[in-house]
C-alpha cells in the first residue's frame, strides 16, 4: 500500500491575523474594473499606505487584474516579505467563491520551491482560499526517481498562512477545518486516480478502501471473486473475468449519531483498468484509462469525508472494482449474463462494462433501503461530446437531479442537468435477454447509459447518475487549482450535497 500521509498531499494550512515574519511571499488579489485595478478588500491587515504602494508597482509592470493573471513585485520595505504575488480575480462586481478558488489554486501552482506565504484571499473567502491553496499545490510524484523528482526548487508549496481579522474563533476554525478536511478528501481522489494499474487493481484498490475506511470508523465489507460469484454478481463476475485480477465489491458504511437520520447510498464505478475487452478500444489515448475507477475514488473519498466530519446522515457505499481486459477468458460480445437481482443483459459491446458493475452495486445498495442514492461514473464518451472536459452530466429523477445540479454549480464543479428521453429506453430492448448493454445506434449515448442505470433503481428512491467521463481526469494543460490527471470531481459535489440532505432533508 502507498506510504503517502494526507499531510502530504497539500499545504499546511494555518490561520493568522498578521504577516508573520516566517512567510517569504504576501499573495493578494487583484481586481479589475473601469478605472483600474484596484488590491481587494484587506481588513486593516495591511497597512493602506503599503497597499498603494504595492498596487502602484503592479500598474507599472502591466498588472490588469484579469482573472488568474500572476504579477509578482518586490513588496515594500514596511512588509517583512520579499515580494508581493498578485493574483487576477477579475471584476469586483461578478467575484465569487469559485474564482477565488481558481485564482489561490493558479497562484500556489506558481510557488514551487516556496515553503510559506501569507495570503489575503482568505479574507475574501477563507473556505474558497484554503481549498484553492490546497488543491492548487497537490502533486503526484510518487513514482518520480531521484533522477526526476523535484528538487529543493521546485518542491510543492509548503505552508499557507490565511489572513483573516479574528483568527481565534470558533467559526473561523471551523470553517478551515471543514475546507481542510475537503481539499484532503479531494486529494486522496486524485491520488487514486493518478495512481497506475499496475499498482492498483482490483484487490489493491479494496485494501487501500478498507483501510481508510476503518481509520475512518467506518463498517467495511470486501466481497471477493468467491463471494460474488456465489451471490450472483453477474455484472462485476462478466467484466472483471478476463483479466487475471479479479474484481471485488467493497461496502463502506457510515452511520450517524442523529436518530431517524436520512440514508443515502452512493455507487461509484471501480474500473481499474479499461482496455475495452474484446471491444477493445484503440491504441492512443488508452493509457488515459487508468482514470476510469475516478467515480469509484470519488465515492470512497466523500464516504470517509462525511464520518470525518460527523454529518448527521447515514451514508452506504457501494465501489465495484473490476479490470476490463481481453483473454481467452474474457466475456464476449454476444454473451448474456444476469445482474445482481435477476435482470438478464445481453453484452453487444464490451466496452459498455461499467453499466454492468454499477448495476450490480445499485441494486445491492437499494436493499439497504436507501432514501437517495448517487452513483457516479467516468461512464461514456459521449459525456465529453455533449458537454466538454469540465461539465458532468447530471441526469436521475428530477426533482433531485435539479438538486444535486444545482449545488454542483455552487461549488464550482458546474454539473449540468440532462434530460431522459423516453424514445431512448426501446432501443435497449435484446431479441434474446431481458436488456441489451448498448443500442445499436450512438445517439444520446450518456443519456442511454443513464436509462440503462434507471433499470436498476428502486422504486421510490430519488436518484442522481453524475457522469464525470472527461472532469475526473485533465489530460490538457493545468488551469485554477486542477492540474493534470485526476481532479477529484465529484466529491465536492456530493458531500455538499450530503449536507444539504441533512440539513433539509
């Protein structure tokens, strides 16, 4: 199992009222507007006569305040600084959370081999700043050698000291605390995400579950390929078959402290590895697919996320895990199996397996008597097609599809609701089994897949398929607080949302 600790996957986040004399760099935000930049909001924090000072050195260079724009100045001899970074936030009249977010990410990604600053973001929005700060300076190098490991320059930011006028109240704790414990729950998606198949597969992928879920407290159980051919998972039995690593169901259960709590199972797809199968998918760009277990790393983190923060919600996750590989044992297109509860699938494309996995695992969770359930997949192609590299599908019953998409634009993760047409439901009907996997068309195909999941819901469960197909991995070039590889979408989506369920039922 990988030796990383939470504290290494981010920045120390500490809270200050003053320019400590240990912070090497003051970053500040910078807005935009008709008559110039101006230096956003300080508090008193900072001296007006230096803020003019600062804000004169950054005109002089060009600094416009446009959106992630980075200036850095040498700061004024009254600060204990060396330099001043200023980061772009765009027009003071459309400022909110997010871009707060973006802009603290933008500018820890341009502070390697720094090991403290001290930020005014974080009067703007401490939440928004931490988590931006954290996520912006996350890296993946686990599998560097000391021949191409950073060195001593270019080492990730260390420490942030977030500014704010009454660092020492209970609410101010609270709310770096929540965001620490989110930016931390987002990071350990990312590190399953970027970690490679050759060193986590299936029972890796359970153990390394298993273990953060009983730090957590949590009540784990890890099915193995026995125990899911003897209970009739024929789903994740059908997938996982072909390949020499075989499949396991891991269930992940938080129960709250709060009598007659609401109960909310989440799904997540654990494909650890996806060559396609016999379908198999072409050459270029297959490596990318190590990130197709990202709903599954999103659903394990946001389960051990909401015991850290005691939220009075009872949460069950369901994580299928299974390598979708071509062998001579590997299923067939053509094949029919039976999913967990009976429904037989006539497999036409095998490359459709993540429908199959996750069917199992719904109906599963739904004899946990759920009230909602979230399942959440890097589940087709045609997510990307329809709605880009950063806007997850949002599709289920509606009135909690409105609802999960709304908070995820809150957040600033901009799920978008998606429509079920009812004509898409026919063509996944088979001549020879109860369903098909694909229809035979391409058409809608995030919507197909998402009607295909529909078949397995509980009747009077409120239901919201989320698939982050192309948000859950950035193969371009870093932006905000995300850089390459796995961004950890969506576990801010749904723990805010399991938030908002407990708070409003």
């Amino acid at each position: 199992m990988s030796t990383r600790t939470a504290r290494s996957l981010g920045p120390d986040l500490v809270l200050a009222g003053t320019v400590a004399k240990r912070a090497e760099i003051l970053v500040v935000g910078l807005t935009s507007g008709p008559d110039g930049p101006e230096i956003a909001l300080s508090e008193g924090i900072v001296d007006e006569d230096v803020l003019a000072e600062i804000l004169d050195s950054l005109i002089a260079v060009g600094a416009t305040g446009k959106p992630e724009q980075l200036t850095r100045v040498p700061a004024p001899s009254a600060l204990s600084v060396t330099s001043v970074l200023a980061v772009g936030l765009g027009s003071a009249d459309r400022l909110g959370s997010e871009q707060i977010r973006k802009s603290a990410g933008a500018a820890a990604r341009s502070l390697s081999g720094i090991d403290t600053v001290a930020t005014t973001l974080s009067i703007l929005d401490l939440g928004a700043a931490a988590e931006g700060f954290a996520l912006g300076a996350y890296s993946f190098t686990e599998f560097k050698s000391s021949m191409t490991a950073p060195g001593p320059d270019s080492q990730p930011l260390a420490r942030v000291e977030l500014l704010v006028p009454s660092p020492r109240t209970k609410e101010t704790k609270a709310t770096l605390a929540r965001s620490a414990a989110i930016a931390e729950a987002v990071a350990t998606a990312r590190e399953f995400v970027n970690t490679p198949p050759s060193h986590l597969y299936p029972a890796e992928f359970a153990a390394r579950a298993k273990a953060l879920g009983v730090e957590a407290g949590l009540t784990v159980q890890v099915l193995d390929e026995k125990a899911l051919e003897k209970g009739g998972y024929g789903g994740i039995i059908g997938v996982g078959k072909g390949s020499s690593r075989q499949p396991r169901l891991v269930r992940l259960e938080y129960a709250s402290k709060k009598r007659g709590a609401r109960k909310v199972a989440l799904v997540g797809k654990g494909i650890t590895f996806d060559t396609g199968g016999i379908s198999i998918k072409p050459a270029a760009g297959m490596e990318n697919m190590t990130s197709d277990m990202g709903g599954a790393a999103a659903v394990i983190s946001t389960v051990v996320l909401a015991a850290k923060l005691g939220l009075p919600v009872n949460v069950v996750a369901y994580v299928p895990m299974a390598e979708n590989m071509p062998s001579a044992t590997a299923q067939r297109p053509g094949d029919v199996l039976t999913q967990y509860g009976g429904i037989t699938i006539e497999v036409v494309n095998t490359d459709a397996e993540g429908r199959l996995i996750l069917a199992d695992a719904m109906v599963r969770a739904g004899e946990d008597n759920p009230d909602y359930m979230i399942d959440t997949a890097t589940l087709t192609g045609a997510q990307m097609v329809a709605l880009g590299n950063r806007t997850p599908g949002v599709m289920g019953t509606d009135e909690f599809r409105d609802r999960v998409a709304s908070i995820s634009q809150s957040v600033g993760e901009n799920g978008w609701a998606m429509p079920l047409p009812e004509e898409l439901r026919g063509d996944l009907d088979s001549k020879v089994a109860d369903m098909a996997n694909v229809t035979p068309h391409r058409w809608g195909g995030m919507l197909v897949a998402a009607h295909y999941l529909k078949e397995f819901v509980p009747e009077g469960v409120q239901w919201a398929h989320i698939d982050v197909a192309g948000p859950a991995y950035n193969t371009s070039g870093p932006w905000g607080y995300t850089g390459k590889g796995g961004t950890g979408v969506p576990v801010r989506t749904m723990i805010s949302v399991l938030e908002d369920i407990a708070v409003n039922g």
